[in-house]
C-alpha cells in the first residue's frame, strides 16, 4: 500500500512514552521523585490532532504518575501504563475504540514498540530510533524523542489528509 493511502486512512495515533514523547531521559531527585520533560510542541500538535476528531493515546511499559499528568493536560484519554507485552494493551484500545489496525498509526522508539508497529496500518519512527524499529517502520521522523517527533507526525499524517492547512488558518496563517 501507498504511504498516501495509509496517511488518509489513520484515526488514532498511539504513542510510546519515554523516547517518543520524551528524550528518554528520566531523572530522579534526592528523595527518588522522578521526572521528565516533555516538549510544548508536541502537546499542541496532539489538541490539534484531537481538534479534528481523531483519537490519541499513550502507551507505556512503566508506569508515573508523570504521564497521568500530562495526558490530563492535553485531554488524552487513552492512557495504558505497566504494559510490557504493549501488543495486547494496543489491540484492546484499538478494538475499545471500534476501530481497525490499519486506522491506527503507533509511533516507537525501542524493540518493544516492534509488534505493535508491525500490527498497525501505520508503523513510525522517531529519529534516534534503535535502527530494527526504524526498520519495521512506514515513517522516521526527522525529529528525535522529545524534540517534536509527535508533533512533525501529525503534521505529516494531516497533510496527508489535507487537513493541516486548516489548522493553520486556524492561527490567521
Ligand atoms: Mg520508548
């Protein structure tokens, strides 16, 4: 299949959390508080996203309250954490949301995202991806993790859809 074809057919984006969304760097204060740092650009891209109607979700091996906080931020309501084996978890949102794997886009950066890219209609990569996931995937982000991969997706994935003029014009552009 084209790549066209497999742009216009996507309705939710689901996305890894460390590495995608950040730069896969975590860090702990003295009393062993974690955090990460995710960036701005890639939040107004997923409200863009959800703007259109289209679903977005985070998928997670581990699990922080860090990511509960941000994706009630940004109004995701698909939030799967503690999922190691991510291919069950992806295909129960994907069956929740009644939609088909080729509706779906994953975005990951490591082997675990592996099953779930080669499951979706739309397999992405960020970057600094390891290179078997940048591999399995349709799209590399020019973008690394953490640095607007997300954000440079969904631009590509709308374009494709011909909805990111909209989005512009949304902002007088
Ligand atoms: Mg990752």
């Amino acid at each position: 299949m084209k790549l066209d074809q497999r742009l216009q057919q996507i309705r939710l984006i689901l996305s890894d959390v460390d590495g995608v969304l950040t730069d896969g760097g975590i860090t702990y204060d003295n009393q062993g508080i974690e955090a990460k740092k995710f960036h701005v650009r890639d939040g107004l891209g997923i409200k863009l996203w959800q703007s259109t109607g289209h679903k977005f979700g985070m998928l997670t091996a581990r699990n922080s309250h860090i990511v509960k906080v941000r994706a009630a931020e940004l109004g995701v309501t698909i939030v799967r954490q503690g999922f190691e084996d991510k291919l069950p978890a992806a295909l129960s949102v994907i069956a929740e949301q009644g939609l088909a794997p080729e509706q779906v886009c994953y975005i990951g950066d490591d082997l675990p995202d592996l099953p779930v890219l080669k499951a979706v209609g739309l397999a992405a990569a960020v970057a600094d991806a390891v290179s078997e996931v940048r591999g399995a995937a349709h799209i590399t982000t020019k973008a690394t993790g953490g640095q607007g991969a997300v954000r440079e997706l969904i631009e590509v994935i709308l374009t494709g859809q011909k909805r990111w003029g909209e989005m512009v014009t949304r902002y007088g552009g």
